[in-house]
C-alpha cells in the first residue's frame, strides 16, 4: 500500500491489514528517531484493532505510542503542533465503515510531505526486524488529557452571542459526535444534535458533509436556521441554510474572505483553493480585489501553498478549511465557531448571506470506476492528447467561461471528472463528451 492524496488508504484487514500497520509502526519509529507519537482515531469498525497494530509497531521500534483515543483528526494536528510530536490519524475520513486509513503529521501539525512518505513507504518495503531489541521497546500510554489544549483553543475562538440562531448538528456518526455538541452547547448555541451513533458501522452512512439531505429536511422541518455537517473525522465542515440548500466550502471560503478584508485581517490579501473550485468563487474574489492560487485537490496542497504565500486562509470546496491565523489544517468545530460568529452577527437569513457571497457557475462531478490495474495506469489517461486536445478545445470556444477538471481520486479507485459551464445544459453536454472520450482512453489502455 502505499501514502494518496490523504495518507494510506484501504478496505479493513483486507487491504489495510494489521500487519501493514505494524510495520508501518516500526516505520514511523526509525523515521522519527524513536521518537513519542501521538495517535488518534475514529470511531468506525477498524480502528481499534488498527491502533493497536501500529502501536505494537511503534513500541517494538522503540516509540512511545501517545493514545488519544477516539477523536476529531484537526484535535490530533492542533496538539502534535502545540507539543511539537509526530502523530498518526487511524481514519478514513468521509469513507464508510468497511475502509479505514492511517494519516501522518509531522511535529508542526501538518501532514508529511512527499519525501518523508517515500522513506516511510521504503522501511514499509524492508520490514524492518534486525536491530530491534528488548531493551528498545517503549510502551503505550494514555494520552487523552492533551485533548483539553484543543478544546480550549476552540473556545477561546467564540467572540459573539451564539443565542439568536437555531442550529442543527450533523455528526455523521463519526469523531465529531463526542464533541461538537457539548462544547456548541457550553457555549450557549441552541442546537439539535442528529446522526451521533457510535456503534463502529453507521459512520457516513447516507448522513454528514458527504450526504447533507438527512440535515436538510431536519433544518426545514424543525425550523431551524442553519444546519451544520461534519464528515466522519470532523476536519470537513459543510452547512445548510433555512431552507435546506447546500452550502460548500466555496461560499464557506467566499464569506470568510469577505469578512477579513472588510476587518482588513486578510494577510497578504490573498487566498489559496484547488482545481475543483467553482469558477464564480475566482469572479467573486476578483471584485474583492482578492488574490487567488490554485492547487490540486488535497489540503496538504493546499496548506503548503498557503505556507509558500504566507497566507491565511484557504480550502477546498468539500469543505476542507483552513485558518492558518488560528490552526494548520481544516476544523470542522473551530469553523462551525467561526462561522456563527460571522452568522449571529447579521441581519439577513443565512440563505441571504450566502447567496450574495458568489454566482456559481453550474458544475457537475462524475466518478468513473476503475479497476486496480486501470488506476495503476491513471496518469496515462488523465494525459491523453486526445483527451486533452478535447478540453482544449471546448476552453477555447467557450471564451474563458468553461472549466474541466479530470483527475484520479487519491482515497478511492475512481477518474473524476468534473465541469463548469454556463448553463446546466451546456455542461451536461460537454460531460457527456468528455466522459466519453476518458471511456474510450481507458478501454484502451485496458486492451
């Protein structure tokens, strides 16, 4: 297995394997000089038995494994950042039960760059067994106190009355059910709390940031005034307004740039998003007067992108967020604070504020499933000159109004395809063209 988009990912002890994760432990240890690290997880099936595989592996190299036990993945990175340690993530995100992943984060809380996963994956690759010894072996210890250094943080960030909204909460039955609602409620915001279940299989499961029609109907049936989704390891952060429309991390982004430049807090005036982000996002940040950069999907991308510019805000349209002002990777909690404090200091319905935020561009995503040995061969289809010459062509005859975006799935064995245009028909049109054309260039590198 080897290091995607969003760490090692895989189907539970088919693919993701305790083995592996033993010997990823032993890995992490000899690439971070046996030093302690910290591990947090969620909550579906897998992950206990996944912990303590890859904390085995961590104690026979000689690391102290530091367990968090079951909790958001940013709680993980904000506490490797304040304690300066290494960390691991036992998650498979927005994925459902049956899959699982192990991210790593560096001492500074951000996910490891791409040289260190290919050490790691080389020591994977060697199975490390010679030099160990009895007396290198470290043990496990409890580390679930360190938890309340980023409870703190998230409360600290409150800076308004919270009691004119009322908020439904979806947890996706995932990290986030263990936290968000109490601490939202100790500080005074009136919420319904729905999808909390912690049995290991319900994870993500047609509810959370991936699937918000659940949140939606509660919204408008309670008459509620917000709704707010997590996915499973709380680092994604997707609303719904009173009247159950989606708001993504695009508008998330787009009133979040709004609000600093007005306080004139924007660093660098600038933000940073990925290929996915919808074209009406770069028009209304264009009469902001505020710069824009793109990446590949990814919030390591993007945070390092952030990093390179120096700014302080960018994200993703799934609804990956980060405030590098305040932390070093996307907070669902932190933003849903955030974001009421922007929300209860308005007039307008949520369903006015973010409506004005941007005009987005009509945009469809398809997946088209790959078998393994057809996504070995991603990067050939995603190069196709055909392929891309069709692209190429429609961006030139649409004068600028027009975007496609075909791209490998880092955590699952899917193409992506995505289109913007303006108008739905138009890009209905050109995705079937384009989808098409990928068919024909992956039934041909199938032959």
């Amino acid at each position: 297995m080897h290091f995607g988009t969003d760490g090692i990912r895989g189907k539970a002890n088919t693919e993701l394997t305790c083995e592996f994760a033993l010997k990823l432990g032993r890995a992490l240890s000899e690439v971070f000089n046996q030093s302690p690290i910290l591990i947090g997880r969620d909550n579906r099936l897998s992950s206990d038995m996944l912990f303590h595989a890859v904390s085995a592996g961590l104690c026979s190299g000689g690391s102290t494994a530091i367990d968090l036990k079951v909790v958001p993945t940013p709680a993980v990175a904000y506490i490797a950042s304040v304690v300066s340690l290494p960390a691991i993530v036992i998650s498979a995100s927005h994925n459902p039960y049956y899959d699982n992943g192990i991210k790593v984060i560096g001492p500074d809380g951000i996910k490891v760059n791409r040289k260190t996963e290919n050490d790691i994956e080389n020591l994977i690759d060697l199975d490390i067994k010679d030099g160990l010894s009895t007396d290198l072996i470290a043990k496990a210890e409890d580390g679930a106190d360190q938890v309340s250094n980023w409870e703190s943080m998230l409360v600290s960030n409150k800076k308004s009355e919270f009691k004119k909204l009322r908020v439904v909460l979806d947890c996706a039955n995932g990290a986030t059910s263990l936290f968000a609602p109490r601490i939202l409620e100790s500080l005074g915001v009136d919420i319904t709390a729905i999808f909390t279940e912690q049995n290991g299989y319900s994870i993500n499961d047609g509810c959370g940031a991936t699937d918000t029609a659940a949140l939606a109907k509660v919204v408008v049936d309670t008459k509620s005034d917000l709704g707010i989704a997590f996915d499973g390891d709380g680092d994604r952060i997707v609303l719904t307004d009173e009247k159950g429309n989606t708001i993504d991390g695009d508008r998330i982004i787009a009133l979040y740039a709004e609000h600093l430049i007005k306080l004139g807090t924007l660093k660098n005036n600038g933000v940073v998003v990925t290929s996915m982000t919808n074209l009406g996002f770069t028009l209304a940040m264009d009469e902001l007067g505020v710069n824009v950069k793109r990446c590949d999907v990814g919030d390591r991308n993007v945070i390092e992108l952030m990093l390179e510019n120096d700014y302080i805000l960018g994200g993703e349209q799934s609804g990956h967020i980060i405030r590098k002002d305040i932390t070093c990777t996307g907070d669902g909690i932190l933003n849903a604070i955030l974001l009421l404090n922007i929300l209860n200091a308005r007039e307008e319905k949520p369903s006015e504020i973010f409506s004005n935020t941007m005009t987005r561009f009509p945009q469809k995503l398809i997946n088209l499933k790959l078998t393994q040995g057809q996504y070995q061969k991603v990067n050939e289809i995603t190069s196709d000159p055909e392929l891309n010459g069709l692209i190429d062509s429609i961006t030139e005859s649409e004068a600028g109004a027009f975007r496609a975006v075909v791209r490998p799935s880092g955590t699952e064995k899917l193409l992506r395809i995505m289109v913007e245009a303006k108008s739905d028909a138009l890009v209905e049109s050109y995705l079937a063209k384009i989808s098409d054309m990928a068919s024909s260039v992956i039934d041909k590198i199938s032959s």
